[in-house]
C-alpha cells in the first residue's frame, strides 16, 4: 500500500519537472506578423510625400512684342476701267505673266458669274477641299481676344470661292479675249512673280529709312481690302505684289533692351499668331527719338503676306541644368562656424569639432563630435548638428582658442530623399519662372541628376522618415 503511494508520487513529481517545450518558429512568426502591423499602422497614420526625380532640362527666358512687318512690296494699278474679276487667291505666288484679273467694262462677265454661282454643280472635290482648309486653319488659330482676324477670314474665303467661281467659267470659255467678249473683256498678268495680296495700307512705303514712332501708333495706317466684281476706274489699285522672300519685323524698345537683343546675334523668334518659330538676324536702327530693333527673316513671309502688324516673342536666352519645380524649394538656416575650428577627416565631406559639454557628472569636458557640412564660403561651414545650439562653445583643434555659435547664414535648398528621409541639399538657381527653376548641377554640396527630391518641401521636416 505504500508502495503505491510512493510510486504515485513520484509520478506527480515527474510531471511537475518536465520543461516547458517553446516552437521558436511560431516566436518568430508572431514577431514578424507584430513587425508587419506595426508598419502598416504606421503607414496609414503617415502622410505619404510625393516625390520628383531630378533630371537635366532648360527654361527659356521670352519676352513678347507687336511688331511692324517691312516687306519688298509693289501696288499694281488698273489700266482700264471696268469690274474686276480675279482667278488667284490671296497669298498664292504667281509666276511673271500668270493669269491674276481680268477688266471687264461692259458688266456681262460679272452676270454670267453670277449665274454661274448658282450651279451647284461648279465646284469639285479638290474645290472644296481648299475651302476647308481655309475654315481649318482659322479655327485652329482663333481667339476670341483679337476679331481683326476675322475679317481676314471672311476676305480670304470670299476670295477663295469667288477665284475657284471665276476660274470654272474661265475653263468653260476657251476665246473670251477674241471672241463675243473680245472687245469688253481684257485679261492681265503678273508684271513679275511674287505673292499676291488684296489689300493696301498705306504702310507700303516705310522702311527703315524713315521709320517712326508714330508708325507704331498707326495714326496713318488705314486698310483697305480689293473686293471681286468691284468697279474700278483706271490707275485705281487693283493687288499688290510682296516680291521677295527676305522680310522683316521691325519693334520699337528702349535702348537697353534693344543692344542686349543685339548683343545675343541670332535669336529664336516665335509667332504667337501661328506659334511657329524660327531664327532672326538683328540690328538696332534709330530715328529721332524712337529705337528700333530690326529682325529679318528669309523664310515665312507667304504666311504673313496680309499682316503689317504682328506679336511675336523673341527667347533673350535658355538656360540648361537641373530642372526641379518651385514647390521643391526650401529656405533654411544654419550656424556659421569657422574653417579652422573643424577638421575633415571622412572620404564622405564630414567634419570634425570639438565643443564643450557637460559630461554625465557634470562637469564640463571637451567633446568631439561629427557633423555634415551643408556648404563651405567666405570662411565659414554651414553646420546644422542637434550638439551645437545658440551660445556652444567650440575649441580650436590643439590651441586654446574657442568660438562660440551664435552668426548664422540662410541656404537655399531642397530635400533630398534618396536615402528614405528628408536630408537637406544646398542649391544655386540659374533661372527661374513662374513653376519651375533652373539649378547648378553637380555643385558639391548639391544636387545631381537622377537624384530625388521631395515634390512639395512644406510638407517634411529634416530628418522625416519618407514613406512614398
């Protein structure tokens, strides 16, 4: 009986010693899945920061002018009396002795215009294609802050319908100048090639030499446009002729800005009508009080041919580097310590410095401590380190002489966030506009490309941890 209750015993004491066994992978797992819940409790409690990689790229640097457009122009007079018909369009070059008009003094070609005009049957597809055209490019170029180009529209595209008009009742007429109509009907040619216009202005004869101030303020300008199957009386003007590809566009400005536009040679013009753009020689010409800079073109001039006055924009200069945006920027404000108080020792720029602080038992000791340089002129590191504070007392390296913080220095800068947190880079803009900015690449203590940067540096502070 005892016995038993000895073995039983024993029993009990066995159980009670046995150790506890623990699954380290289930350990590990929980402090895993603990490390998981933690991030992502983190995350949603954070603001995540966009972010802009930095790349090379330019700003131009464009200012904006009206112009007066000076081209080789010619008038061509009637010699006869009678209506006129025309057979080209407005702007169309024609070569010396092409068909342009026609006099007609008796009225019986404008009636059979007339009727004509009426067919439906009279236009093609090629006629109407032209049409269209026409309607497309001034919807593309329209504004509704300028109406001057609508009346140009409705004279280039009356022009244009009544010349393919007039030309489908040529072709159906094989000897109007010697047959019924011989007598009352005469034809006229180009005296010369060029670009026809069909309209004058008073403006045909300025130059650059007598070029004024008042012809900017266009107290003489007047157009007036050349209608079809109006009635003309001989030596009435009946088109002009625009002779030579070479024009020019002729601003007025004062005198700084007119050498400095000078001084850059060509430059790069664009024409906010049709925002083309092209390069231009310069000069500066002067007139009684008026300064004048004077670009001339070899190209384009078929494009302007009814236009004498013109906004363009000429790019002064473009400026290549870094191009990061305005909201990237960032002033901050660092402690000015002297070069000779810091010694650099690191490959990575860190500098060295001794300052004085109150050690664990209070009292005060030299303490050495390393800190990133943000930029080094006139003598001083830009030094921004939590162990240097307003009144710290820094010792110069194997002397006795210290400096104490207190001059401080502002740095332009972005933040830096290649390393996933906010550091500080020092920047020097070269250009900037109204949403972007033109930087030094490569700077020591700057930027280079393909860094990144935070996109709106309001939104961090030093040192965050950058959760993108």
């Amino acid at each position: 009986m005892s016995e038993n209750k000895e073995q039983k015993n024993r029993r009990r004491t066995v159980r009670a010693n046995k150790p506890l066994n623990i699954n380290i992978g289930i350990i590990v797992f929980v402090i895993i899945g603990g490390y998981i819940i933690y991030s992502l409790f983190a995350y949603i409690r954070s603001n995540p920061v966009a972010g802009y990689e930095v790349k090379v790229g330019s700003l131009t640097t464009p200012a904006t002018f009206n112009g007066l457009v000076l081209r080789e122009e010619e008038i061509v007079y009637a010699q006869d009396a009678g209506y006129v018909n025309y057979y080209t369009r407005e702007g169309e070059r024609v070569a010396s002795g092409d068909l342009v008009y026609s006099v007609d003094s008796s009225g019986e070609l404008a009636e059979m215009l007339k009727n004509a005009s009426e067919d439906d049957r009279i236009m093609s597809n090629e006629d109407f294609n032209e049409i269209k055209n026409e309607i497309v490019s001034f919807t593309k170029d329209f504004s509704t802050k300028k109406f001057t180009p609508v009346y140009d529209f409705k004279y280039n595209l009356q022009g244009t319908t009544l010349k393919l008009s007039n030309l489908n009742v040529l072709n159906s007429i094989d000897n109007m100048s010697s047959g019924h109509y011989g007598n009352s009907i005469k034809m006229k040619y180009a005296p010369r090639s060029g670009y026809v216009v069909f309209s004058m202005d008073n403006y045909e004869d300025v130059s650059l030499d007598n070029i004024t101030v008042d012809h900017f303020k266009r107290k003489d300008y007047e157009k007036k446009q050349f209608v079809n199957n109006e009635l003309v009386a001989s030596g009435n003007a009946v088109y002009k002729l625009v002779t030579s590809e070479d024009w020019k566009v002729v601003i007025e400005t004062d005198e700084s800005t007119a050498q400095k536009i000078k001084e850059e040679g060509n430059v790069l013009v664009k024409f906010l009508k049709n925002q083309t753009s092209c390069y231009a020689a310069t000069d500066v010409v002067k007139h009684g009080e008026g300064t004048f800079v004077v670009l001339s073109f070899r190209n384009y001039v078929s494009s302007f041919v009814n236009d004498r006055f013109m906004d363009i924009e000429i790019v002064m200069e473009e400026k290549t580097g870094l191009k990061i945006p305005n909201t990237s920027i960032v002033e901050k404000e660092f402690f000015l310590i002297p070069e000779e108080y810091g010694t650099v020792l690191d490959d990575d720029g860190s500098v060295y410095f001794n300052i004085q602080s109150y050690n664990d038992k209070g009292q005060l000791a030299n303490v050495e401590i390393k800190t990133e340089i943000y930029d080094n002129k006139y003598g001083y590191y830009y030094i921004n380190a939590p162990e240097i504070e307003l009144g710290t007392v820094i010792i110069k390296l194997d002397s006795t002489q210290s400096f104490t913080a207190s001059k401080k220095g502002t740095l332009i800068g972005v933040y830096n966030i290649n390393k996933g947190y906010a550091d500080f880079r020092q920047i020097t803009i070269q250009y900037q506009n109204e949403e972007y900015s033109i930087v030094t690449p490569n700077s020591t203590y700057g930027l280079r490309a393909y860094d990144y940067i935070v996109l709106d540096a309001s939104t961090v502070n030093d040192d965050d941890i950058i959760y993108q």
